[in-house]
C-alpha cells in the first residue's frame, strides 16, 4: 500500500528520532518552515505532526511548537546472539518446568499481563467479526455441520491468495492449507518432512511452543545465532548442511518472538539459494509479517522461492481472531504429504470459523483493520520502551522492534530472570523468562515483554512495580 505523503514525511522524521539525529527535547522545524522547506501545504506538515504526537514522540508545546519526547538508547552490546559457536552441534532439547508455571497465569483475571504475545481484546474488531459470524452462520446453513475439506474451503483459499499479491506473486487456491492455526501448518510440515532422530537447523531463540514440537517429534536440533544486523547467521547454517544430514529448517523470518529480529532480504534471498543448492526445506513461520510498523510490509523467503523448498506458514492468530484457530501454509512441493498430515491429524478447520472469516475478509475490511491495529501496536511499543526507559534498571538494553508485538530485554550478565518472573507472579504481573526461549544457551539474564495490550494506568503500574523487583534483584 502506497503511504500517503504526511506519512513519508513522519516516517522519515521518526527514523531522525530513532537513530538520534534528533534528540529529546530538540524542537522540531515550524509547520510554516518545513512546509515551505519541503514544498508542501502546511495542512501536510500538521499531519505528520499529529501522527508523530500520536505516537508519544513528540509534544506540542504552547506558543512554542513542537519538541521531541521520545528517546531509548541503543544497545551497545548484541541482544540475541550468545558465546559464538564455531562448529554446529545436534541436540536433543528439553522442556522447562517454568512453561508450565506460565500457562498456570493464563486463568488470573486480575493479572496485568506483560507476556502475552497476541492482540488484547481491546485491539480487535469484535463487533464486526461477531457480525461475520452472525451473517455466516444465515448465508451458508448447509455448509456448517458437516467437515469442511480437509484442504479447507475454496474460496477462503482463492481471497487469501489474493490478499498475498503484494509480494508480487498469486497464490492458487490449490497451492494452500487452511490450517488449526499456525501451530497446525508448522507441526504438518514438520511430520511431512522430518522422522524421529532426524536432525533440523531452527533459530537459536524461537518461541517456546515451536521448541516442544520440535521435542515431541523426537527431532535432533541445531541452533543457528540470529545477530542484531544480519539476521540469520547464513555462515553457520551452511556448515552445518555441509557436516549434517539435516533435513528441514524452521524459522520465524519476521519480527521473531522473542527477539523481535527481522531476517534482512539480502540475507533471505541467500538463504534460498542455499536452500535450493543443498535440496533443504525451510518451513518459514511469519505469523508476525503483517504487523509491520514501516510505510512497507518485508520480504519473505517464500517470494525468493522458485523451485518450491519454503514451506510457508502463517495464521490470522495474532491480527484479527485468535480464538478462531484459522491459519494456511503454501506448502510448495510438499503439497501432497502435508495435506495427508492433516488428513491424518484434524481431518478439516472448523467449518463456522473458516466461514465467517470469509465473510470478513469478503468484506474488505482487513487491510483497514490492520492499519489500525500496526498503527496502534506501534504507538504502544513506544510508550512501553519510554515507560521501561523510566522505571528499569539503568544497565537494562533492548533494541526498538520495527512490527509485531514483543521486547526481548538484556540485563547484566549476573541477573536471573527467573527470579525476576517469580517476584512478579506475587504481585499479579505476568513476565516470559528469557530462558524458556532458548534452544541453546541459558539466556537467563533476559525477559521478554509484550505490548500488545494498549498503554493504561493498569499497564503503567506494572512497568513500575517490575522496574522497582528488577532494581531490588540487580542491586
């Protein structure tokens, strides 16, 4: 989608704030300045403003302009990559009892939650989707009781599809999965591929439901290093193929959880040329692409794919229902093993929730929903950064993510984020220990926050409260 002119011009003025060409407390150009600077009306200019202010980044100032409020600083150390391993090694991984104390928060209707890493109800377009429901439910009677294919219904497939076309590239709607959400696609494509005791090459921090799936299946793991710059270290995987059989890799391309890293193109387009060379899969999760917050949505490795090696998947989980479970994968050359997974394993998606998504999305409502809702994830993940800027440990570094919903947090070395979490969980806040991500190493100096609920009293007391646990823990 082609950004609106205040847009680029915001977009352009919060990469100066971010990069700390424009610094706290720096007052901005007048509005009759930069409009005739840039030769555009001033009507543009308080746009961009007013987008700016929005987000919690700059203030307007009575009878003196505009002033930037926002600043975080820049790590100055990598977020995400460990001790560096010179030579890949498969390993057998093992559940933490810790994921199990974090489910028991699930239930608390008190809990501030700081660690779910999906939309608060308060983000979504409830009214409207019980609407699709409602509508689905009065056009399609004969289509609700019985199974739905197990390929999933058709014209779900064909929209979908279509939606993709920004990539560049149409989809058939022989080409897709409807899944039981993302988790679904990733587990068929696994067994499609993969046989207990195979060796896979996944990232070396994945979310902690991707690691028990990876367990149950029985598989061997090598953990590639994912680095602040270059994503996916390349290097590492290719010596990996060239000492293993491995036979699959598994990655969250965009907006990582819990990192929030983005594999840059260059290194994508690397990627599946290695995959391609050495006849490996990759089963690509990027259940997070579209919660972008720049004016364009990034690359995949599935548009990089010509020869059918990436195994596409992604869900509408963590933008519009998560409750409904509906997710798809573009299996490429796999088709046909990993429809008789699903054949196997779910027989069909939920025929109501495959409908009434339909509905919506027949609608054209989504892309307006989800401008919306990056819009609004964006403006949260500042006031939670300035938030934490505020109240946390001085020694505490993150890098800013550019989409999807998560902090990944660095405390000194000493610190344990364990203890952290259970502090935590006495005063009603729930936090995600960084050790639970991690499928090599123990990274338990790190936390992962979430801001996908929007900014509040609630919200802000928590922040407080942990800075204070997490100041009392260090010092």
């Amino acid at each position: 989608m082609t950004a609106f002119l205040y847009e680029r011009i915001a977009e352009a003025l919060e990469q100066s704030i971010r990069q700390g060409t424009l610094k706290e407390g720096d007052k901005l150009p007048s509005v009759r300045h930069s409009s005739k600077q840039r030769g555009v009306s001033p009507s543009t200019i308080f746009q961009a403003y007013y987008l700016l202010e929005a987000k919690g980044l700059i203030e307007a100032r009575s009878k003196s302009g505009y002033y930037v409020t926002f600043a975080v600083t820049k790590s100055s150390r990598p977020t995400y990559q460990i001790e560096k391993q010179s030579h890949p090694t498969p390993k057998q991984l093992d559940s933490v009892s810790i994921i199990e104390e974090m489910e028991e928060l699930r239930d608390s209707s008190t809990l501030i939650r700081l660690s779910s890493a999906y939309p608060a109800p308060d983000l979504l377009p409830t009214a409207k989707i019980q609407k699709a429901i409602i509508e689905a439910t009065r056009m399609n009677k004969g289509q609700l009781l019985p199974y739905a294919l197990p390929q999933g219904n058709k014209a779900l497939r064909s929209i979908i599809g279509k939606q993709l076309l920004e990539w560049g590239d149409y989809y058939t709607p022989d080409e897709m999965i409807i899944t039981t959400g993302c988790m679904e696609a990733l587990n068929l494509c696994l067994r499609a591929v993969a046989r207990p005791g195979d060796i896979i090459a996944m990232d070396q921090l994945t979310y902690f439901g991707i690691a028990q799936m990876v367990e149950n299946l029985s598989l061997q793991v090598i953990a590639i290093p994912i680095h602040d710059e270059n994503g996916l270290d390349i290097d590492f995987l290719e010596k990996a193929f060239q000492s293993f059989s491995v036979k699959v890799c598994l990655s969250v391309t965009n907006f990582s959880n819990p990192t929030g890293a983005v594999i840059p193109t260059g290194q994508k387009q690397r990627l599946v040329k290695l995959l391609h060379q050495y006849q490996i899969p990759l089963i690509e999760d990027d259940i997070y692409g579209d919660l972008y917050f720049d004016t364009t949505r990034p690359s995949t490795c599935k548009q990089f794919d010509e020869e059918g090696w990436v195994m596409y998947c992604s869900s509408f989980s963590k933008t519009l229902a998560p409750g409904f479970r509906v997710g798809y994968c573009l299996p490429g050359r796999f088709l046909s093993a990993v429809l008789q997974q699903k054949r196997i394993h779910s027989i069909s998606t939920d025929s109501l929730a495959q409908l009434s998504l339909l509905h919506f999305l027949q609608k054209g409502r989504y892309s307006f929903f989800l401008r919306k809702l990056r819009t609004a994830l964006h403006k949260q993940s500042l006031q939670y950064a300035q938030a934490i800027r505020m109240h946390f440990p001085k020694e505490v570094s993150f890098l800013m993510p550019q989409g999807g919903m998560v902090l990944w947090l660095s405390f000194p070395a000493r610190f344990d984020g364990y203890q952290l979490f259970r502090a935590a969980k006495e005063q009603d806040i729930g936090i995600s220990p960084g050790q639970v991500f991690a499928v090599e190493g123990s990274y338990k100096n790190y936390i992962r926050l979430s801001f996908s609920h929007p900014y509040d009293e609630k919200v802000e007391t928590g922040l407080k409260q942990l800075g204070q646990l997490a100041k009392k823990l260090l010092h």
